[in-house]
C-alpha cells in the first residue's frame, strides 16, 4: 500500500531523482560512493562496515534534497561473517527449518554491518551440473527447490522486514537462467511455455506466495528474447498475473548487456527496453549515463511505478524511522553459537554415496589422510565475498582428537598434473588402519562463470583414488564439491564414499564429526550424479519417450556385429539410450543413507478416490531397526498414468527428515491436494493450473529407488 509520504515524495521528484532511486551502483571507495548519493543514486552495495554504511546513510539523509534514505544491497549467499554449507549443500539435508535457521543467521549479522537487501535466494532449477551456478541453488527438483526457496525468504524476512535481524530477499534469476545451452553460463535459453510453467515459473511463484521483497532478472534470452526486456515474463506473468508488488531488480550491467544481445542499438535504448519490460532497478548505473534527451524520453508512469516500489520497500524496512545501524552491535566474526548452527548444518548436508561399513572409523585408529583436501583450508565454498570466517583443515580437525593417530600426506594438488607423490601415499597406507581420502573440486571451479566440460575430479586425484585401492587397506573417500561430479572412473573400486560439499567455516570439524559416528550422515542428492557428461541434461523427472528402454546399451563387437540385428534384441535397439552407457544416473536424485538403518511398513491412504479439488493423506510407519539412533527421510513421489500431456515419470511432491532413537517407530504423515496431482496447462491462451481425472501412484520411501507404491483415483 502506497502511504502519503511516498506520494509526496514522488510528487516532489525530478526526473533526475527518480532514477537515481532506480539505480544501484557497484563498489566505488566510499568518498566516491558519497558523490554518488549525493547526485541521487538511492542504492549502493554494502561498503563494507557498519561505520561506513552509516556515513553514506547520513550523506543520503542529511545533505540530499529529499533525504531518502538507502537501500544497501550485497550477495549474502550462504552466510555473512560465518558461512553456511553452500546452497546445494544445504538443500541436501531435506530440511527446511534447518535453511530457515540458517537464512535468519546470516540476515541478523548482514543487517548488524548496514545491509537491508540480498540477492539471494536462487531458486533456478538446473539439470545441468556442467553449470557452475548449481552451488547456489537447491538442484533439479521443483518442489524441493520451491520449498527451500520458500525456508530461505522467511529466514532472511523473519516476521517483519522493519526488524534489526531482517533483510529483503530476492528471488533469483527470473526466469530459466538455469537450463543455458552448452552449461555455459548466461547463454541462451529455448523453453517450451510447458516447461517454463511447470518447472522454470514454479519456484518463483512460490516464494512470491512467501512474500519476497524482490526479483532479479537473469541475464539468459528466453525464446530469443532476453530477459531484461522481456515485457511478456517480467510485467505480464510477474506483476500482471502474479500480482507481484515488489521491486524486480536487473543483475550486474544486465541492462547493458542488451546491446551485445544486439535488441538495442543504443544505451537509451536499452535503458528504456528495460524499463519498459519490468526492470525497477538498473544494477550497473546505465541509466545515468542518458543525456536530458534521452531520459525525458523513457516513459514517466513507468518511471513512477518503479520508484513508488523502491520507496515502499525502503519504508517496509523501516529506514524512513532509522536508517542507522548501530555501530557497536556490528557482528564482525562468528560467536560459539553460530559456529555450532553451521557446524550441525554441514553435517546434517553431508550425503553418503557407498559404505561397505567402513563409517563410522571405529578403534584402533591410525589414519592416513590424503587427497589435496587434507590439509587444505578451501571449505568455504563460491559465494563467500571477502569477509566470512575461514575454515580450518580436516588435519587439524582429526588430530585435534583424542586416541586417534594421523598421518597427512596429500599425494597430489588439485589441479596439478604432478602425481610423483602418490607412490609415497601407498607406502604410507601400510602403516594405517584406514585411509580417507579428501578429494573434490576447489570451490573457484564453481559458482558464477565457472562452467566446466569435464566433470572429473581434476589433476590426478582419480589416480590416487586408485592407488589406494590397490592397497588393499580399508579406504574412504570424502568429496567437497559444489557440484554432482562423474566419478565413473573410479566409484567401482570405492567401497564408502560421502559427500561433503563445500561446507562453510566449520566443515571440516562437521566431517570429522560425520567420520567418527558423532552426526549421522543421512543427507539426499539433490541433484542427479550422472554417469557420463554425455548424459547432460539429465534429471529424474523426464517425461517417457514412446519407446522407453529397459537395458542400457553394452557396446562390443559382438553387439554390433550379431545381437543388435538378431530378432531378439530388435524391439530394445530402437528404444531411447546410449549404446554406451547402462540407464540412468550414476547415482539418482535422492539417493543417500546414513548410519542407522530403517524398516518401512506398508503405506496407507486414507481416501483412495477423491474429487479433483479433494485431498487425501498417505501415512507410513517407519522403525529404527539398529543400535543407534539416525535420521530417515521419508519422500513421496506422484505418477500420473495416464494425462493429457505426457507427464513426469514420477515427481516429488512431499518428505520429511526425521530422527528416530534406537527401535522407536513413527508415523510419517502428508497430506497430498491438488498442487501435488495437477500441472499448469498451456493448451488455451490462458495458462490454467488443472487437476485430470484418472489414476495416480504415489511412490514413498527412503530414496527415489527404494519406494512402495500406492494407488490414488481422481474422479
């Protein structure tokens, strides 16, 4: 709602001054920074201190015409002075209140130094992990990514934007950024409205329903149009029908790029496209480089729209009252009790691929760590700026333990090709118990403009990898990536492997906790880990072909020469595979255990046949059947059998993470409507969201392969 001061205040503005309050600039030193606002820009990045951001808000106060105060904008990713695990990461733990938690952390410490506004949470779906920025988001999944989204605006937005522990969210990157052809970052997107609707539109959408405070357009085309002047998504599906009342801002000098993308001929011309689209807040300060002409010729109700935004905003944060912060309550470095959030989240992150039952390491204990993570102190993950609290090493971390002796020995670098080392980790695995070896990709190779062709462990890690088995010593490997990686050249010969991720400030204290038995490793995929790069684009979620295979392809000689031509193997050649590859990923969505195991009772529903505007519930019990106690995770998928479009082979539509104590049974319950059994329609001119008569199968259990199925009729 627009109050009587933002009227006035608009009322009273030049053209000048209104975009000025509809730019933000990049990070000049902070005299040039206060020129900048006192010629009218109305948002800077975070300068960065509390001291600093409080002198450019009394420059913006006190010596501009209109004393607006400023909107102080920085990348909070996934933590501001203690890092978090790295969004992927985070959405590995299948729990939202944990991402909530973590989102509220990191917006208390931002708001503590001067910052009001993040570009954060990246909600783009990718089935494209050669795509650097997968770390950022949630993975492949719409609802899973819906729903994290949703846990990560409420965390940064608590119950009110005005609150000294808030800041306003943005949803990121409107829209399709995250399907770029190649995996190459900000290239072209093609989407079908199919796709876009019911995967593409789906997370921004929800979190729009969670109330974020902005949107930033990406900077990909979709359908040949790109997204800064793409009027269609940005005013037509975005305001219009979605009714979105809050600021969309562009991305870095996104508005610039028009004229490489060659649909401006000019700066002006960009400027206005981008207004005119949607934009509300030009990142990269484009607009005031338009001469007096130029300006009075981009539309002034549009102007006027996107000032009155950026107004209600910087009134929602209650910077009208007090746009300071106080200098002596700036949090500059992480305390015991953020320490232990992030610690207990990189733990509750971590995913383990394989365990012959190597994990947890059990006494006597004479490690031989190796891999170039052993004594490496990259765990913060991209996306950490230039403040956040570095990490320690897993050396440090183990040795820091009682009754446990370690040997460190890398062997090989990251990158190098140098693998003269690994002779001596082999002669050093015969004096061990076990062998862990740290072994992932350096958080540089991931993050924003770090696509990448080859998804192998780079350098001579693989190598390594296999030296140790060779061995014959009981061996684990631990991976910190931000990515899914193809690990085809040596998971075989790797009888435990987990996940670590890019944990953030206490990772490797959290995988030692997760080495020694003390966390329970029970994180999921959230994205699928395909075999070769050859499979990419892949995701679970895939509509069938009309002729689906069953077996992969085994390409020998004899197959070529005898068995594909024989009259057996006719109906299966002509099926939608590679000749050679086996079916699916290496490891699928949703894959992953931990320590403690668990019994799955059979499935009930509670109405089997229900209207299409009904709902039911599906409820299983599930028992802790070990020793200990452990985490499950309960996922429900839905089958559509038969629809008016070929649907998903199967579509996760509800789970839940739980602890179980040693032989205690619980009953996990979800309520399953329509959003989980319909889909946006884009038959009609009007998208409609439609709920089909028919037969439905909803697939619940521990991992996406492990499932029960129960039957659904919708009448």
């Amino acid at each position: 709602m627009t109050t009587g001061r933002i009227e006035r205040l608009i009322g009273d503005m030049t053209l000048a001054e209104k975009l000025g309050q509809l730019q933000i600039v990049f990070r000049p030193a902070l005299e040039d920074a206060a020129q900048l606002v006192l010629q009218g820009v109305g948002s800077v990045f975070w300068p960065p201190s509390a001291a600093a951001t409080n002198a450019l808000q009394r420059v913006a106060v006190e010596q501009t015409r209109l004393g607006i105060p400023l909107l102080v904008g920085l990348d909070v990713i996934h933590g501001q002075r203690t890092i978090a695990p790295v969004p992927l990461a985070q959405a590995a733990a299948f729990d939202p209140p944990l991402v909530e938690e973590l989102a509220s952390l990191a917006a208390a410490e931002a708001r503590s130094g001067g910052v009001n506004w993040t570009f954060s949470p990246m909600v783009d779906i990718s089935f494209d992990p050669r795509w650097g920025r997968v770390v950022e988001g949630f993975g492949e999944d719409v609802h899973l990514t819906a729903t994290m989204g949703r846990a990560m605006v409420r965390g940064y937005q608590g119950a009110g934007l005005s609150s000294r522990r808030a800041i306003a969210a943005t949803a990121k990157h409107f829209v399709a950024y995250g399907q770029p052809e190649g995996g190459r970052d900000y290239d072209a997107v093609d989407a079908s409205d199919h796709r876009l609707r019911n995967v593409h539109l789906e997370p921004f959408r929800a979190v729009i329903e969670e109330g974020v405070a902005s949107v930033m357009a990406s900077f990909n085309t979709v359908a040949g149009v790109p997204m800064h002047a793409n009027r269609r998504l940005l005013t037509g599906v975005l305001k219009h029908e979605w009714g979105f009342d809050g600021v969309v801002v562009g991305d870095a000098d996104g508005v610039r790029n028009l004229l490489p993308h060659r649909v401006a001929e000019t700066l002006a011309d960009a400027v206005a496209l981008a207004y005119s689209a949607g934009v509300d807040v030009e990142m990269g300060g484009a607009a005031s480089e338009l001469g007096v002409e130029e300006r009075d010729a981009i539309d002034v109700a549009r102007l006027d729209d996107a000032v009155e935004r950026v107004l209600r905003l910087k009134e929602a944060l209650g910077l009208f009252d007090d746009p300071y912060v106080d200098e002596g309550a700036e949090i500059t470095a992480p305390d015991e009790g953020s320490r232990r959030l992030v610690r207990r989240a990189a733990a509750r992150s971590s995913v383990l691929l394989k365990n012959d039952g190597t994990l947890p390491l059990r006494a006597p204990r004479r490690v031989l760590l190796t891999g170039p993570y052993a004594d490496s102190t990259d765990h913060l993950g991209a996306w950490t700026q230039y403040f956040g609290a570095g990490a320690g090493t897993i050396a440090d971390a183990l040795l820091s333990r009682p009754a446990i002796q370690v040997e460190v020995l890398p062997g090989v670098g990251f990158l190098s090709d140098d693998g003269s080392g690994i002779a001596d980790v082999v002669e050093a695995a015969a004096r061990a118990d076990v062998v862990v070896v740290c072994a992932g990709e350096p958080s540089a190779l991931s993050g924003e403009a770090a696509s990448r062709s080859d998804l192998r462990l780079p350098g001579r890690q693989a190598e390594l990898i296999r030296a140790i088995a060779g061995t014959g010593i009981p061996y684990v490997v631990v991976l910190e990536t931000g990515r899914p990686l193809v690990v085809a050249d040596w998971i075989d010969v790797a009888p435990t492997v987990l996940v670590a991720w890019h944990g953030g400030t206490e990772a490797p204290a959290a995988i030692v906790d997760v080495l020694l038995g003390e966390a329970d490793p029970a994180g999921r995929l959230p994205m699928s880990w395909p075999r070769s790069v050859g499979q990419i684009p892949m995701r679970y979620a895939h509509e069938n072909t009309g002729r689906p295979a069953t077996t992969g392809g085994v390409l020998t000689a004899e197959s070529i020469d005898v068995g594909l031509h024989g009259p057996d193997n006719v109906q299966e050649k002509y099926t939608s595979k590679y000749l050679d590859l086996d079916l699916g990923p290496q490891f699928a969505f949703g894959h992953g255990g931990g320590y403690a195991r668990f019994e799955h009772g059979t499935p009930r529903v509670a109405d089997t046949r229900i209207p299409a505007d009904g709902g039911t519930r599906v409820e299983v019990e599930v028992t802790n059947s070990s020793d200990r106690a452990g985490d499950e995770v309960v996922q429900v998928y839905v089958e559509d059998v038969v629809a008016s479009v070929a649907p998903p082979v199967r579509r996760l539509v509800a789970f839940e993470r739980r602890t179980l104590e040693p032989g205690e049974t619980a009953t996990f319950s979800f309520e399953i409507g329509p959003r989980a059994l319909g889909f946006w329609s884009t038959a009609t001119p009007a998208p409609e969201f439609v709920v089909e008569p028919g037969l439905f199968r909803l697939h619940i259990g521990p991992t996406l392969a492990s499932t029960q199925a129960v039957e659904l009729r919708v009448r």
